[in-house]
C-alpha cells in the first residue's frame, strides 16, 4: 500500500464522520449523503495534490459543502423538466409491458440518445456528465433529450 493511501485511509477515518454529518445536513437522505461523501474522497484519490491545506478538515468540509449543493441544483433543474418524471417511471417499470414501450419510444431515436437517456434518468448523471461521456456538446444532449421528451408526449397524448 502507497503512502498516499495510507494518508487518504487516515483522512478517511479520521475525517469522514464529520463530512457524512455536513452531507446529511443539507441532504436531508442518507443514501445521498453516502453518495457525496464517498464523492469527496474520490476526488481527493484522483487529485491528492489539491488538498495543500495545513487544516484538512475545512477544504473537506468546504467541498462537502459545494458537492452537496450541486447535486440539490442538479435534482431542482432534473425535476423541472416536463416528462422527465415519466421517463424516469418507466426505467423503472417492473412489469413485462416496460420493454414494449421503451422499444416504441426509442425506434425514432438514435441508439446514443437511449444511452444519453439511460445516463441522465437512470443513473442520474448531469448533462455535462452525459456530453462528456458521449462526446457532445451538453446542448446535442439537451436536443436529444428534447426530441425523446416529445415523442414521449405524442406516445402519452390520447
């Protein structure tokens, strides 16, 4: 094991209670909270240079912080869109009738936008997540989620 795994496993124990709290605080969901906090470590794995801080404790409180409003910022703009609620209701359909209908929604579509789709709704990625995951600019993303929002109307429209 590096030495710099040894520090992040300290920082880890050391500080982790105290990010979970920061997290459940604004989350308000612990499964969220888990989220974000393992998030702030992640990043602190990817780039162990960014934490020069001789008080450790406020950059990890502060990026707790940061990280936890924009995933509330993300959910407000996801939830804001018409159809989203729909789409999202029949990812996560159980019953047999579920592939028929995403099967139906998606024949007018590229198989990238099912991607994009499956990306943003299901695992709740934002869109620049989704356009740099799809090498696309967010607003092709947008339009591609745009085009299968209206289909999805025209399917729902009597």
């Amino acid at each position: 094991m590096t030495s710099r795994a040894t520090d992040l496993g300290t920082l880890y124990e050391r500080y982790g209670p105290m990010v979970l709290r920061r997290c459940r605080q604004i989350l308000r969901d612990e499964d969220e909270a888990l989220d974000v906090m393992q998030e702030v470590f992640v990043r602190l794995l990817e780039r162990p240079a960014i934490l020069a801080d001789l008080y450790p404790s406020s950059f990890l409180y502060r990026v707790a912080t940061n990280l936890c409003l924009n995933r509330l910022r993300d959910k407000r703009r996801r939830a804001a869109l018409p159809g989203d609620e729909v789409l999202h209701r029949i990812a996560c359909m159980e019953h047999l009738d579920a592939p028929l209908l995403l099967d139906r929604l998606f024949r007018k579509h590229p198989e990238s936008t099912r991607t994009m789709a499956v990306l943003h709704f299901w695992d709740g990625m934002t869109l620049e997540q989704v356009a740099r995951e799809c090498r696309m600019s967010v607003s092709g993303v947008r339009k591609r989620l745009r085009g299968l929002r209206a289909s999805l109307q025209t399917m729902e429209a009597p």
